[in-house]
C-alpha cells in the first residue's frame, strides 16, 4: 500500500451514519483491518465529514477509541493498537487542513453572525452545516440535513444564503449588495494555502498561527478597506497579533492605567 492508495472497501451512505458515535467508527475500521490483514496499520485519518456537524478533534477521539478497541480479545495480535504509530506522530497530522478550508462549514457554524451584525438576518443552521465535497476538481456544496440540494461552488452557496435572508429595515438593497459582497470576500480570505510540512503536530499548529498572523489578517484589513468598512471581530479574533505587553489586540491602545485608549 506504500506505492498508491488501494480501495478494500466501500459502503453506501446512509443518513443515521452522520450520528454515529465515535466508538462504531472505531469498530468499522478495527473490523476492516482485520479481515485484509493490514498490519502494521500505518495511520488512521479519518475526515470531518463523516459527522453531520463537524468537530476539531474527530480523528484523535476516533484513534483513542480504536485502540481501546483493538486492545479486546477479538482482535488481540491481530491489529496494531499503538496510537503514537497509527497517529503518525512524524508526519504533518494533528490539524485538518480540509475542515479549516471549508468555507460553507465556516459560514454556516460561525461566519454566519457576522452577516446578521451587518443587518442581514440569515437563518442559523450552525446545527446543520453545509459540507464542501470535490467532486471532479470541483467544489460542490450539499446543504446540511439534505442529499438533494446541492450547489456547484461555494460562493454560490453563501450568495444563496444572504441574498435570501431578511434585511435590517434600515437597510437599503443597495447597502445590502455592498455588505453581501463584503461578507463574501472576508469568507473567503479565511481560506487557507499549504503552510509547508512539519516534523510533528506541535510545529505544524506553530506553522498555522505564524502564517495566519501574516496573511490572513492582512487581509482581512485589505477587504475591509476597499468596501470602508471595519473588519468584523468574529472573522479576525483568532488572526490578530496581540502586544506581548499588555496582551491587547493589535491596533488597540491603552493607558498606563491599562484602560483602552484611542484607537492606533
């Protein structure tokens, strides 16, 4: 399995799988090296989207109920049961490069508020978010809690979702198309390039802070300046470099007294 990637197995998708616990993914893979005799099991990496609402340590909480599973009597000697080998502790793992990159994810569990801060009310589906799937070196979008309703790219999608939302009444069409744009542009400066390998998960979440603190936030201010228009705390928070003094936001200038001052 070294040269290219080998296809064992495959099963049709069905709804009730999104709400498997983790312990029954654990099983399915715990089952599937057994009876192909995968040993030694190189990595397990499995992907966000096997749950219907995404969460950031899905493959860790995946490998530790593995190798509880692997531990049992049934499969004792069979399969490997070494987290620190099945992690791939040396290779760049640890942080999901795809999730982070999924734009409609990002909308609709967090980016979403920003658009109601600007006076379009889009409805919430942070419990339902859509999922980015490529699909022949295209982007499709499938809504959250639906198989059927597909877009083909990701701006379409997010478009769909402010332009059929309320407006503020003090909001005129044309300030709406103004601040549709602008949310769409913001989203999509969230998105991330390759950072380069590293040598363990710790160095590549170093790698992410320090190319998120030099690109993205560059342009998030770039986007912001070409629509005259503050950049939204939400999209920012996690980019923003802070004083290794006062531990303020960048920009944000305080007293000697430690209260906010005027802004820089």
């Amino acid at each position: 399995f070294k040269d290219k990637p080998t296809l064992l197995v495959s099963m049709p998708w069905r709804k009730q799988l999104g709400s498997w616990p983790v312990v029954n993914w654990a099983w399915l893979v715990a089952l599937v090296a057994k009876k192909f005799e995968i040993k030694p099991l190189g990595g397990i990496t499995p992907n966000y989207k096997l749950k219907d609402v995404p969460v950031p340590d899905f493959e860790s909480q995946v490998l530790r109920s593995f190798v509880d599973v692997a531990r049992g009597h049934r499969f004792k000697d069979c399969i490997d049961c070494d987290i620190r080998a099945l992690a791939n502790i040396n290779a760049r793992v640890g942080i999901d490069y795809d999730q982070r990159n999924d734009l409609a994810l990002l909308f609709d569990r967090k980016f979403f508020t920003v658009a109601n801060d600007s006076g379009l009310q889009v409805e919430d589906f942070s419990a339902r978010p859509a999922l980015t799937f490529m699909v022949e070196n295209t982007n499709v979008v499938v809504e959250g809690g639906s198989v059927k309703r597909h877009w083909p790219s990701v701006e379409a999608y997010v478009r769909h979702r402010l332009e059929s939302a309320e407006l503020h009444p003090d909001l005129s069409e044309d300030e709406a198309a103004r601040h549709r744009d602008f949310i769409w542009e913001v989203l999509a400066s969230q998105k991330l390039k390759q950072i380069g390998l590293a040598t363990s998960s710790a160095d590549t979440w170093a790698e992410y802070e320090k190319y998120a603190e030099k690109k993205l936030g560059k342009k998030l201010r770039r986007v912001a300046r070409t629509y005259n228009m503050p950049v939204p705390n939400l999209a920012a928070e996690e980019v923003r470099l802070r004083c290794s003094h006062c531990d303020k936001p960048e920009g944000e200038a305080v007293g000697d007294d430690g209260r906010p001052g005027a802004k820089l």
